[in-house]
C-alpha cells in the first residue's frame, strides 16, 4: 500500500488517505486547526460592513498569516505608506480563484465538514459590499483628520496669541506713578471749579517738581542690612560678591581614621588568617644588608643572613648524627 504524507497530523501514514481521514485522531487534529484559522477569518470578515481606515504603522501593518489551505503566507493588511484598510489584503485572498481552489482541494483532501466551507470563501457580493465600506470609511477618516487639522490650528492660533501678548507686556517700558501724579489722583476737583496753584519752574529735565511737603507723608524704617545666609531668593548676596574670607570655611578635624590607615589595618587583618609558622613570617625586614651582598645556598630562613642558615644546619645535623650514635 502506497504512504501517505497528511498535512494535518504532519505525519506519514501507511494505511492509506481514505482509511486515515476517518480516524479518529485526524479528526481531532483537523477540527483544532479549522477553529485555530476560523478566528483569524473571523475577524476580518467582520470589516466586510464595518471597513475600518488608521494611520499606517509599519510594526503593526506588516503582519503576515498563515493561510492553511494554500499552504503560503498572505499578507494581513492593506497600506499605502501613510494609511491602512484593516483585513484588506486577508479579504482580497479570500475572493480570489486560487484560495477558493485550493479551499475545495483541502476539504476533499482531509473530508473536513461541508457547513463550515463557507466560511472560510468570499463570495463576489461580500467583496463588493467590503469595497464600498472601505470608500465610506475612507471619507469618514478624512472628516475626522479635517477636524482634528482644524482644531489643532486653532489652538496653534490661540498659544501663539498668548505668546504675543507675553512677549508685548514684557517689552512694553513700566512707568510708575510720580508724587505730584499720586497728589493729584487724591484731590477732587470740581468742575465748576478752577484750581490754581503755583508750581515752580520746570526742572533742567523738563519735569515740574511740586513744592516740597505737598506730597503724601512717607515713613523712613531705617538701613536694612542684607543677611549673609540663605540664598537669593531671601536677600543674601549671591556667591560671586561673596569674598575669599567669607567663603572659607574653618577646617574640621577629620573623624575616625584616615583611608591609608584603614588600608595598613585591613592588611594586617588579613595576615592574622595566615599560618604563623609559615615560611618566611617572621622574616626580619628592618635587617641592612650592603649592595655587594649576593645570596648563597642555604636553607629557608625567617631572620638574619641566608648563609648563617647553612651554619645552623650543620649544627642541627650534627646533634642529630650524635643522638644517632648513642
């Protein structure tokens, strides 16, 4: 009996195509992949009266499907680069030729159920009804970016305005009010009535002065002297009026022990974990040695010259040899 490659249950089958598609288990795992793919259709086949039109996103638009009964990826959308018709291309499969033959050679080759075929075909009047949706969304899109132009430019309009504003009562000069100006705001004068008063001679400054005491009593509160603390804000001055003494700080005696002290303690806590009877531990490094000194051969030492050591071993050897003897 010839082998069977099923798509399906990605297997190969030796009973043949006509005894498999009714077992069981391709049954199962045709029915899971039929309602894996329906929810995909499904989705787009909901822009068939609703089409839907959004600004083009590259990392969301480009999306591709897996189409199950022509074996080839499709793309999902369609897009111009600046906007894009949801399920357009998904729908534009599913109404062509080729998708409807490969749909009827996938429901002959797998025995799949006939009430779900449908589904998964575009007929010719679904697709038109999707076109003239998608025309209507279209023109819905348009009136909407129309609107949101508008009001974006008005309150363009509106925040530039204001800046101007901003900007004139800024460069427009402040003039505050003189004496003789807040004397006279003070004095009601009737309008039956003439009001004459002899104002000396205009100044060298072209500014007629009033007569002293004619203006409103002011009170002295004395010199205010400006704190040295604070900032600013509080009326202390700010750091490049303040002199060399002021800004010296008096030094403070360091606390605790220094860092190159820490370092000798933290290395001699290191050599307490050490063995003390290890080679070379208390070797004597205050010794002075002259620079013709070289080293001989000796043994391992701990204080005192490399060649005593020689002597030392001969002596110990000797003791040893006598202890032997007796």
């Amino acid at each position: 009996m010839v082998a069977y490659q099923c798509g399906v249950c990605k297997r190969t089958v030796f009973s043949g195509r006509r005894k498999h598609v009714y077992e069981r288990g391709h049954k199962e795992r045709l029915s899971g992949v039929l309602k894996a793919f329906s929810t995909k259709v499904i989705s787009a086949r909901k822009m068939i009266k609703t089409a839907s039109v959004v600004k083009y996103d590259p990392k969301e638009h480009e999306n591709r499907f897996w189409c199950l009964c022509c074996e080839k990826e499709v793309k999902r959308h369609t897009s111009d680069g600046t906007l894009t018709v949801l399920h357009g291309d998904m729908l534009e499969h599913m109404n062509s030729q080729a998708h409807q033959k490969a749909v009827n050679n996938f429901w002959w080759t797998h025995q799949a159920d006939r009430n779900q075929k449908e589904l998964f075909l575009l007929t010719a009047e679904e697709y038109e009804r999707f076109k003239s949706a998608v025309i209507k969304a279209l023109e819905n899109y348009e009136e909407t970016e129309d609107t949101f132009i508008k009001e974006a430019a008005a309150q363009i309009r509106e925040v530039e305005q204001s800046r101007l504003e901003i900007m004139q009562s800024f460069l427009e000069p402040v003039t505050q009010p003189t004496v003789q100006e807040d004397f006279w705001s003070s004095v009601h004068v009737p309008h039956s009535s003439t009001l004459h008063i002899d104002v000396e001679e205009a100044g060298p400054s072209g500014v007629h002065m009033p007569p002293v005491g004619t203006g409103p009593p002011l009170t002295f509160i004395g010199h205010q002297d400006i704190p040295k603390n604070g900032n600013v804000h509080t009326g202390a001055l700010p750091p490049w009026m303040i002199t060399d003494e002021e800004e010296a700080a008096p030094i403070q005696p360091e606390i605790g022990p220094s860092h190159d002290e820490f370092l000798k303690q933290k290395e001699k806590m290191k050599l307490k974990k050490l063995p003390p009877n290890r080679v070379g531990a208390n070797f004597d490094h205050n010794s002075v040695t002259d620079e013709g000194w070289l080293p001989s051969f000796g043994r391992v030492w701990n204080s005192g010259r490399r060649w005593q050591s020689r002597h030392q071993y001969r002596k110990e050897a000797g003791s040893k040899a006598a202890k032997k003897k007796t």
